[in-house]
C-alpha cells in the first residue's frame, strides 16, 4: 500500500472515529442533565458526595468482572454489549423514572455516572491501540473535537427538548437509546472494515497476568500517570460541588435545572472545542503532551481564586469550565497521547483501573473531604471556602507533572526502537 493511500485509509478512519465520539458523548449529555437535575430536585446538593462515594462502590464491583470480558472477548463485542446492556436498561428506566422518589433519583444518577465511565474507557482504549504515536499526534485532535461537537449538540439539545418541543426530562432516555443504536450499527461497519488493526507498544517486562493495579505498580511510568489524573480527578468533585450548590441555590424547578445544565453543558462544549482546535495543537507542537496537561490545574487555579473572591452562579459556572472544559479538550488529547507508546494489553489493564476505579476512589476521597468539611466536623465550612482544598490539590498536581516529564522522555525513546525494530523485521 503507498504512502497515499495509507494516508487515505487513516483520515477515514480518523473521521468515523470523530462520529463514533460525537454519539458518545451526545448521548451522555442528554443523560447528564437529567440526571443531576433529578438529584438535586429529589435531594438536594448536599447529598452529592454520597452518590459519588455510592457509584465508586459499584464500580469496584463491577470492574473485576470487567477486566474478565475484556481478556475473553474482543474489543468490539465488548462495546456491542456493552451498547446493548445500557439500551435496555434505559428502555427498563423509563416507566419508573416518571415520577421518580429518592431512591430512583439516587440509583439513576449512579448509572449514568457509570456508564459515562464505560464508554468512553472503551472508546480511548480502542483509539489508542489503532494508531502509532505519530499518527496519534496527528489525529488525536480530530477525533477529541468529535466528543466535544456532541456534547455541544447533546446539551443544546436536552435543552430544545424541553424548552421548545415539549418533552420531559424523562424523555431523555429514550432519546439516548436511540442514539446508542447509531452507535452500535456504526461500530459493526468499522469492525468489518478492519478498522480495529492494533499496533504493539512497549512494556517493561513480557508478562501478561499482570492487571489493573499491578500493571500500574510494575511501571514506573504508568504510576506517575496514575498519580497524576487522580490528583486531577479529585479536584473534579470539589469544583462539582460548589457549581451544582450554586445551580440549587439560583434555578428553582425540575425541568428549568435539566435546561439549565443542557444549556450549559452545551457552552462548556463550546469553548472545549475553540480550546481543542485553536490551542491544543499549538501546545502540543511548542510544549509536548506533558506542557499541554499544565493548561487545566493552572486555569482551575485562577477560576477558584475567583470563584472564592466573588462566588456566583456565574463565577461557579466558569470555575466548572476551567475545570471539565480543559480536561475535555487538551487536557484529554495530552492524555492520551501518553497511553500511545504503551503495549495495547497493558493499556487496557491499566487504563480500565484508572478509568474506572481509579478515579472514582479518588472521587471517593474528595467527597469524604466534602462531607468532612461541610458536614462532619463541629466547625464546618461552606462551598466557597473549599476553595483553598482546590488550591492545595492544584499545587500538588503541578509537582506531579514535573515529574512525570522526564519519565515521559524515556518511554518515548523506547517506543522508537521498538517501532524501529518492526519496521526492520516488515523490510526483512
């Protein structure tokens, strides 16, 4: 195959994995409304911590048994299943969810957190095995903008459904079931196309019954990138916190919250997407994948200063932009590229431990912080002030990027001749 067409073969690639993320995360953003306006309509922002520390405990459930699918099934069933489990509870919700109590409200939250989780852990896991690290740096923005185009299509478009159409905040699901099924039918067309070809990394040794934890512990460089976006997604709860207690205290009803946060979520997308396509590959180029993590604990660090200084709604709002709107654009396009010269087993042992356990136990950590500040202890603080936790959490989490940078140089040097060596093989 010539240079031209290989070049053909992946801009295709490159741009239905730009469509397989717009459904992705389309379909999340009509979940993501409804269900935290549901929560914090049946229970209130206070109680938040609690889901958080609830969904974490059935992540840890469920991510033994995950790691056992993804070794005995390929990767693509895996997501058809995966697709088809989420469509039929969200049918099975539906009824239900019409008038939900407290316990639904709790439970529907719970889901949706985790199946955010899933899809998106399945869909970089496979990204990142089909790609070699050039064409990674290549494509990766392309195929991130997809996400971020969904959710300014998702948001907009919770909210258009019930401003302008009529519909309920249940309505959603339906609407989300039948975007999974675009999904679905689009990931069966790539899978028969050979779309999914895996190209090999490095590892540090050649054993393969390491997992989860275990591959992390056993790669210096994997733990530094553990660390890392685990200080990042502690910090994700206590800005959580104080927006969603500054949407409670300032928009009144159900269905005024689900266009609200639609609204809202849709911005946030927005701006993503002008990061990811004006800065990200200007970062990249300059600074490397490393500089490009540097941009979200520096911006949350300013936006809480300010949130702290004149807290709003609208300060909350943008303390909540600097945070997901930077780790959805370069944040996750530098991320990524630093699973890119990993071996694609290794990825997906260790990716589906950060991804989906471990971050929540650090969720876990910060909302029992929450709780410890704001409700357990005798003399306890309100949202604004936890402010100076996520000024703590930034510091720290500048110290780790430092550290990870010169270990990223490494792994880098040893993916080359890894790719060197099968390049020579291929021309033997």
């Amino acid at each position: 195959m010539s240079s031209s067409q290989l070049g053909s073969k992946t801009l295709f690639k490159s741009l239905l994995l730009f469509i397989n993320f717009f459904l992705i995360i389309a379909a999340l953003y009509h979940l993501k409304p409804a269900s935290r306006a549901v929560f914090v309509t049946a229970l209130s922002s206070e109680q938040l911590p609690y889901v958080w520390i609830a969904t974490a405990l059935c992540l840890g459930l469920i991510i033994s048994v995950y790691y056992r699918i993804v070794a005995r099934f390929g990767r693509i069933q895996v997501v058809l299943g995966t697709c088809s489990t989420i469509i039929a509870i969200l049918v099975s919700f539906y009824p239900a969810m019409q008038a939900p109590d407290r316990v639904l409200a709790f439970g529907f939250y719970i889901f949706v957190d985790i199946l955010s989780v899933i899809l998106v852990e399945q869909f970089w896991s496979l990204t990142n095995t089909v790609y070699t690290p050039q064409q990674g740096k290549r494509w990766y923005g392309l195929i991130a903008t997809g996400g971020l185009l969904g959710g300014i299509a998702g948001g907009a478009l919770s909210s258009f459904w019930i401003k302008q159409a009529g519909l309920q905040t249940m309505d959603l699901l339906l609407i989300t079931a039948l975007i999974l099924v675009l999904l679905m039918l689009l990931t069966l067309v790539m899978g028969r196309a050979g779309m999914y070809h895996e190209y090999r990394g490095v590892r540090d040794d050649e054993r393969s019954d390491n997992s989860g934890w275990r591959a992390i512990l056993g790669h210096r460089y994997l733990l530094l990138i553990a660390v890392l976006l685990l200080l990042a997604q502690m910090v994700e709860p206590l800005v959580e916190y104080q927006f969603m207690s500054a949407v409670e205290a300032s928009v009144t009803n159900l269905e005024a919250r689900t266009a609200y946060l639609g609204d809202f979520f849709s911005l946030l997308s927005g701006v993503a997407i002008g990061i990811n396509l004006l800065i990200t590959p200007l970062v990249h180029r300059l600074f490397g994948a490393v500089g490009g993590l540097l941009a979200q604990p520096t911006a949350v660090f300013v936006a809480s200063l300010n949130y702290m200084a004149s807290p709003s709604l609208n300060a909350g709002a943008a303390l909540k932009i600097a945070d997901r709107g930077l780790s959805y654009s370069i944040n996750r396009a530098s991320k990524e590229l630093l699973y890119v010269p990993i071996d694609p087993l290794l990825i997906y042992q260790a990716k589906a431990w950060i991804d989906m356990f471990g971050y929540r136990l650090f969720k876990v950590l910060g909302s029992m912080l929450i709780l410890l500040l704001t409700q357990w202890l005798p003399w306890t603080i309100g949202a604004v002030q936890l402010g100076w936790l996520v000024l703590l959490v930034c510091v720290v989490w500048g110290f780790a990027l430092i550290a990870l940078h010169y270990e990223y140089r490494k792994v880098r040097a040893a993916a080359a001749e890894v790719a060197a060596r099968e390049l020579s093989k291929s021309v033997a």
